[in-house]
C-alpha cells in the first residue's frame, strides 16, 4: 500500500509540474486578449503664442517659460497614467488648433509621446497671438476630427492678444464639447515679461508695448527668418516692456460659458490626482496581457505539489497525538 501511495504521489507531482511548466511557457508568449472597455483618453493641447515666452515659472526650482512648464506638467501626466490610457497632443495658436498625433496608447508609446512633447515650441506657431474662444471653437472641430471622445486639457495662460472684447469675441455657449474641457491655468498672476527670440530661436531682449500692439501681442509669423532683420525689434528700456500674467477670470469665464472646468497648473500630486479622477471618456478594442493569469496558475500547481507532504504530516501528528 505505502509503494501505490508513493507511485501516486511521484505520478501526482510529475503531472503538477508538467501542466506548471506549460502555463510557464504560455506566460512567456506574452498572451493577450481582445477587450472593450473604458479607457482615459486625453488630448494635451499646449498654447504656443508669445505670451507663453513669458518666464515666470519653476521647474526643480529654475526658472522657466509658462511653455516650459506646460512640457513639463504633460509629461508627468503622460508619467503619471496607468498602462491603457491613451494621449494625443495638439498646439493652438491665434484662432486655430492643429492636431499632431491621433491617439496613442502611453505604456507602449511612452518615447515617442515624451519626445513629441519637448519638441513644442513657439516657431510652432503660424501666428503668436491668440484669440481663445476661436480656440475653443476650433478645437471643437479637432474633436469631430478625432471621432474618438476625449478629455482635453487646454494648458494656456488665458492672455488674449487681442484682449477679447466684444467685437472680436464668439459666442461659445453652444459649444457640444464643454463637459470634456479642462482649462489648465499656467503662469503666474503678476505681470511679467514676454522673452522675444529671433528665427534661430536666440533670445534677443523681450516684447514692447509698441511692437506688441503693432502686431496683435506677437502677430509675427517667423517663417522668413530674414524679416528679423537681422533681429526683431524688442523694448528699448525696462518700463517699455509689454507685460503678461494668467487671466484667472477669463479662463473661467470661459469655462463657465462652456460647462467646462478650470485647475490652476501645479506641479503637485493633487493636480495629477485631478486628472487622473476624471471618467474615461472613450471605449477602446484594447489587448487586455492574460500573462498574470498563466504564472499564477503555475505557482498554485507549484504549491499544489507539497499537497501530499502536508496531508501525509498531519496524519502522523494526529496518530502521535493518539
């Protein structure tokens, strides 16, 4: 009978193994199935007019413009989203958006979204000024162009040039994408100066009130780099500086117009955690990985395996009890 019992065992043990290893190998063919499920999508749509040049920003403590500010806060959002999210990015500037990339999913295209993100910049622009609410109408259209729902997070320093009045300011209240808008506030509240930089993007003094308004706040297209003669005409003295900030109440009021949302832009855990609460906005055909599924079931016919050993050991403890 103890010879049966241990046949049975070894039998018991080999097949354990066995049916481990083949849920081993399964596991390292990287199994995936096909899932439809509600997943975050954002589209991080970066203002690149002039104002944006303005340095009145810190990262780790340096001083740095409201656009690199903005690279900074879209890509510790890109960071801090889980595997399944999925991130476009656009730019907007004057009175359009323009769209870079369709969505992507992070985890497998985090570089390539990273280095789409530093390479944002004001040259960018076909235009420096910016007009928000064509903004938000044209992004509007992104939208239907995207087909896709999304999120966007509109990082802007809400500093028209033109200042909207109201000739030159739409009416966005019938806007259908208000739920799905978050104006991200970026740039301090106190006036600060616009950096100017020539086409070869050299920095070369900043904005003055008189080229500012010449120009609609930096109208100034720098395809040509030969009408910066040799550079673009800057503030002669400090007091003949055009000075920026962030337009809290214009953001929103925009906002409000369009049943959207406003979150000032800090580089805090709170700000992350804002964003990342927000509910999915689309539904994907993602490839859900089935790979924990094999290993755990490899390890409990591991453990499976000292199934005989325990049974055996407790009865010898209970007939030694006896």
């Amino acid at each position: 009978m103890k010879r049966i019992f241990l046949r049975l065992k070894e039998n018991y043990e080999t097949a354990l193994l066995v049916g481990a290893l083949i849920f081993l190998l399964l596991a390292l063919l990287k199994p995936e199935i096909q899932l439809k499920q509600e997943v975050h999508n954002y589209l991080l749509l970066a203002d690149i007019s002039q104002s944006m040049n303005a340095e009145d920003m810190k990262v780790a403590d340096k001083p740095v413009t409201r656009l690199a500010y903005t690279q900074h806060l879209m890509k510790q959002v890109v960071k801090t989203s889980p595997c399944g999210t999925y991130v476009s990015v656009g730019v907007f500037a004057a009175e359009n958006v323009a769209l870079l990339f369709m969505p992507l999913e992070v985890c497998a295209n985090f570089d390539i979204i990273t280095d789409s993100i530093n390479h944002l910049e004001w040259r960018m622009a076909w235009s420096g000024n910016s007009r928000m609410t064509f903004g938000v109408k044209a992004a509007e259209a992104t939208f239907d162009y995207l087909n896709i729902p999304a999120q966007m997070l509109f990082f802007t320093d809400g500093d028209e040039a033109p200042k909207a009045n109201g000739i030159n300011k739409l009416d966005i209240s019938d806007v259908r994408i208000g739920k799905n808008v978050i104006f991200v506030g970026v740039g301090g509240t106190q006036p600060a100066p616009i950096k100017r930089f020539n086409a070869n993007n050299k920095f070369v003094g900043y904005w003055g009130t008189d080229a500012a308004a010449e120009s609609a706040g930096g109208g100034v297209n720098y395809n040509d780099a030969s009408k910066d003669d040799p550079d673009p005409p800057v503030a002669y003295a400090e007091f003949d500086r055009y000075l920026s900030s962030q337009d809290v109440e214009h953001l929103k009021e925009l906002a409000a117009d369009i049943k959207g949302q406003y979150i000032e832009g800090v580089d805090q855990p709170a700000f992350y955690q804002f964003v990342q609460s927000q509910t999915p906005a689309a539904k994907f055909v993602t490839s859900y990985s089935v790979k924990w599924l094999f290993l755990t079931l490899a390890a409990l016919l591991v453990i499976a395996t000292y199934i005989p050993d325990l049974l055996a050991y407790r009865l010898h403890y209970r007939k030694a009890a006896r």
